[in-house]
C-alpha cells in the first residue's frame, strides 16, 4: 500500500496562502465576481456626469470604489487575516498529513477521500473542501517525488473532483 507522509508549519505566509486561495476561489464562484465590472461601468458614467455637467460627485464616488475594488481590497483583508493569524491556535504549528488509499489524516483527524468535495490545485498550493472546512497543502510542502505521489492519490480517489488552476 503507497502511502505519504508530510509535514508543513503553518506559518504566517502559509496562512496568507491559503486565506488569498480560498478568497479566489469563492469569489471566482459567487456572483460577487462582477462587482468590478459594476464599478467600471459607474466610473463610465461618473466621466460622462462630469465632462457634461461638472456633477464631481458621482465620478468621485465610483472612483473610489474601483480604487478600493481592484487595488485595496487585498491589502485591507490581508491586514484583518494577519489580525486573526496572531491569535490563531495554529500560529506557527507544524502540520503533519499521512496519506493513504482509504485517508488523510490530518493531525490525528481522519478524514475519508468520499468526504472530499473538491480539490484545487493552485501554483501555491493545494485546497481540499470537506464539509463546511478547508485545508491548504502549500506547495513547499512537497519535494518532486512527493507531489508526484500526491497528484497519483488525487487522481485514483478524486479525479472527477480536481480543478486544476496552476499556470506552470
């Protein structure tokens, strides 16, 4: 029976990670994904309000909120994440994954491949949801070999359930 055994300190950059994966992808999922857009098109009309009656208001508005949308938003959340990693009981803890044909066990939490929904494969990392939670594996967890190991576990037990989203 292949099995794997790695391990990963869940450290401040670990964290930030996984926190921007997992805010990616629900978003890239949620209707909320068209916000900027919404923000573009005001902007549109705050120049037209402007040019054509001097009106400031709508333009300065909808510029700040494209400011806040596309260039804000993540230094902002990562402030508030970083926040929340201080007085995390994690902070700092080594994690330490066995992996095997029937499970991962994630320390000494056992968790069946049928209990995955999804995985996503990112250049960082990886995400698995399982019930209402989430874990991320970072890349740097993995040598070659090991990731190679991973991807064929993967496969065999989730294939129909793998997003794959790296750039390599």
């Amino acid at each position: 029976m292949l099995k794997l055994d790695i391990s990963y300190k869940w450290d401040k950059q670990t964290y930030l990670q996984g926190s921007k994966s997992l805010y990616e992808d629900l978003l890239r999922n949620s209707p909320k994904r068209f916000i900027g857009w919404f923000f573009i098109i005001l902007s549109q009309f705050g120049l037209v309000a402007f040019f054509k009656k001097g009106a400031f208001g709508l333009l300065f508005i909808s510029t700040f909120f494209l400011l806040y949308w596309y260039l804000l938003r993540w230094p902002l959340r990562k402030a508030i994440l970083l926040n929340a990693f201080k007085k995390s009981p994690l902070k700092d803890k080594i994690i330490k994954i066995q992996i095997d044909n029937n499970n991962i066990i994630i320390n000494d939490n056992k968790i069946q491949w049928s209990e995955i929904q999804r995985v996503l494969l990112e250049d960082s990392g990886f995400l698995l949801y399982y019930e209402d939670k989430f874990i991320f594996i970072p890349e740097s967890a993995f040598d070659s070999e090991d990731e190679k190991i991973f991807l064929q576990f993967l496969k065999e037990n989730l294939n129909n359930k793998i997003i794959d989203d790296r750039r390599k």
